[in-house]
C-alpha cells in the first residue's frame, strides 16, 4: 500500500456530480480544472509515485483534471488514478455488480474518454 495519504488537491467551488448528471450536462475537464486547485508545496511533498483516489469514475474528467494539476505541480512524479465504481452509462440491465479493471482515461476533443 502507499507510504503516506495526503490531501493535495481541493475543491474551490461546488459543481455539478458527473455520476448523477444527465448526459451532455456533465461538467467538462475545463471546469473541473477551474475549480479545483493543489494545496501541497512541491517543496514540501516529494513523491516519485501518487494514486489519486476517487469514489466513482464516469468519463474521467475528475481524474483526468486531478491528474494534470498534480503533474503540473509535481512534474517529475508517476501519477495514477483509482476509483471504486466506474459507471456503465445507461446500460438497460447490469449483469454484474464486481467486475474490477484496468483501463485509461485521455484527453480527446475538449472530453474526457475512459476505457472501459
């Protein structure tokens, strides 16, 4: 497991959730990084390697903002991403409850795109 848990980041004002918006109303990456801000002095924090932890993933802008305001402070660090739920959009039935993996999320046309 991780040697420490930090609080790097925060939110500096509330926005809408993208696990219970309506598709097309989920808040982009843009306004995830304008409202979310690192509360840790590079100086102070040396990581070689953080996991940024979240409760549920939907396309992955949260992460996706998350991870590019700690790269942007700590350049030299290996930055991944975990959340607990990943959400399956409208999926008219869900066959299974656990069903853990790996994927990536990227930045493509002002979006984030996750995989799975």
């Amino acid at each position: 497991m991780g040697a420490e848990v930090q609080r790097l980041l925060m939110r500096t004002k509330a926005i809408r959730s993208s696990a219970t918006a309506p598709r097309g109303e989920r808040p982009k990456i843009q306004e995830h990084l304008e409202t979310i801000r690192v509360v840790a002095e590079p100086s102070v924090f040396l990581a070689k390697a953080m996991v940024i932890i979240d409760d549920v993933i939907t396309k992955g802008a949260t992460l996706l903002a998350a991870a590019s305001l700690l790269k942007e402070a700590f350049p030299t660090a290996e930055i991944k991403g975990f959340a607990l739920v990943r959400t399956m959009g409208l999926q008219p039935d869900v066959d299974r409850i656990l069903d853990p993996c790996t994927g990536t999320v990227k930045y493509r046309n002002d979006e984030a795109e996750r995989e799975p």
